[in-house]
C-alpha cells in the first residue's frame, strides 16, 4: 500500500457502463490523491457548456454509440498533462478503443510514462441495469449516488456542494442495452491487449462499493 502511494499509481480502470468506474476512481483519487480523468464526465461538461464539440458528441452519447476517436483521444490529451499530474492519475473511460489505446501509449511514452495498472472491473449485466436506473449525479461536480445502494443525506441535493442530482439521458434500459453492446464489441478486446501487456488485473465488483474498494486495494 504504502509502495503504490510513493508510485503516484498510473491507472486505468476497464469495464462495461455500471461496473463503478467512476465510484472506484473517486476513492482511489481520495487515497492516493491521484487526478480523476473521466471522458464522459469531460463530454458532458462540453454538452453542457453547448460547445461545438459538445454538440457533435451529444448525438452519439444519446444513442449508446463511442464518440469518434479523434474527439475523445484531442480531449484527452489535452487534460493529462496537466498540472498535478506528478501524483498520478485514474483514467476513467479511456481508451475504449484499440486505437484510443494506441494514442494513450503514444501520450504517455511521450511523458516517459507507462499505465502501472489496468484494473478490469466485472459486474453482471443485471447488477449493471440495476445501478445505472438508480443513478444520480451531480450537475455541479460530477460526484455519483444511486437511490438506493448510495443515496445523498439528502434528496436531490449533493452532500459534497449543494448542487442539483440528475438522472443521466443515457440510462434509460434502452440506452443501457445499446451501450452494453458497444462494450462488448469495442471496448472489451482491450482485456486481452492490456493482458498481453501484463498490467491486466480482474477485479470482482459485484458487491457493495466498500468491499470492491478493499479488492482494488488488495489488487494494486
Ligand atoms: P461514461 O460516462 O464513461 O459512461 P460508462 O463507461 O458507460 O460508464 P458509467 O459512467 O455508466 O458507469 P461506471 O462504470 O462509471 O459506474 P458508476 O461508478 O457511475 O461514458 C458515457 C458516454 O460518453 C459513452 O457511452 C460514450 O458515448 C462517450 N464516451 C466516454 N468516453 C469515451 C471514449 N473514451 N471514447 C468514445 N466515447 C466515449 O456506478 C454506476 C451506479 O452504480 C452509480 O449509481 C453508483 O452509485 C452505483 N455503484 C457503483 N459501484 C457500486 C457498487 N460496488 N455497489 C453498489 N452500487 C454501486
């Protein structure tokens, strides 16, 4: 534990929409002080700001679809050589193409950086449809709840600023079916691209977010 903190952990965490990403990605940001860098949460920033790139993304995001490579992989980019980087950083829905992978290992080398660990978060399909239909967020700093498993003190608001909860356009049961395909078909041949690299570690996130946590600890 104490080795992975002098490190200032390089991580990416894998897995399909509801396996907790972003769940697991806030608490290793709070035990390492490492950045949390989520695409999603950067798109919807930019739709919410109706900025071009947001505009084009929003079409995509709605219908369950990746955005195009080189949005995402432009955006990216610009965010992970940013200040604080030094301690670290969890990637949060990238890549999640072979080729966005391709662009990261370009980036980091750049960096004279590599991913210390690839954490491959595996949930079943019912566990996932349960969180995404309970899931809020906050409009104002992205953090995550859900109605039942993770409810704010309380409803509507945001424990941590006060901001508005929303439910997600994309977690309607329709959405979630088409962006579970997209995973299986896109995003999935990266277990075996990170496995041959070595950095590959499955973790079990079935259960309750504080016992995952402990398996992600136990795993880095
Ligand atoms: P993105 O925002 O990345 O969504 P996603 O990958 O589909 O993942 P989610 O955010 O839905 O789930 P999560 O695994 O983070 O789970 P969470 O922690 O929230 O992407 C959205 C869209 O943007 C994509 O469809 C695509 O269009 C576009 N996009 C983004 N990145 C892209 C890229 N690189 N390339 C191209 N397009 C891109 O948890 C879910 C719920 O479960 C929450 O309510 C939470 O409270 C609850 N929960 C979490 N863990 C637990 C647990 N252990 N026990 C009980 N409840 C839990």
């Amino acid at each position: 534990m104490e080795d992975t903190k002098a490190l200032n952990p390089k991580i990416i965490l894998l897995g399909p929409p509801g396996a907790g990403k972003g769940t697991i990605a806030e608490m290793l940001k709070n035990e390492y002080g490492a950045v949390h860098l989520s695409t999603g949460d950067m798109l919807r920033e930019e739709v919410k700001n109706d900025t071009p790139m947001g505009r084009e993304a929003l079409g995509y995001m709605n219908s369950g679809a990746l955005v195009p490579d080189e949005l995402v992989i432009s955006i990216l980019e610009s965010r992970i050589t940013g200040e604080g980087r030094e301690k670290g950083f969890v990637l949060d829905g990238f890549p999640r193409t072979i080729r966005q992978a391709g662009a990261l290992e370009e980036i980091l080398s750049k960096a004279g950086a590599a991913p210390d660990f690839v954490l491959n978060l595996q949930a079943p399909e019912d566990v996932i449809i349960q969180r995404l239909s309970g899931r809020l967020q906050c409009a104002d700093c992205s953090r995550i709840y859900h109605v039942m498993n993770m409810p704010p003190k309380e409803k509507g608001v945001c424990d941590e600023c006060g901001g508005k909860l929303f439910q997600r356009s994309d977690d309607k049961e329709e959405t979630v079916k088409a962006r579970l395909k997209t995973y299986r078909e896109q995003t999935a041949p990266l277990i075996g691209f990170y496995r041959d690299r070595g950095v590959l570690k499955d973790v079990k996130a079935d259960a309750g977010p504080a016992e995952t946590f402990e398996e992600v600890r136990r795993q880095i």
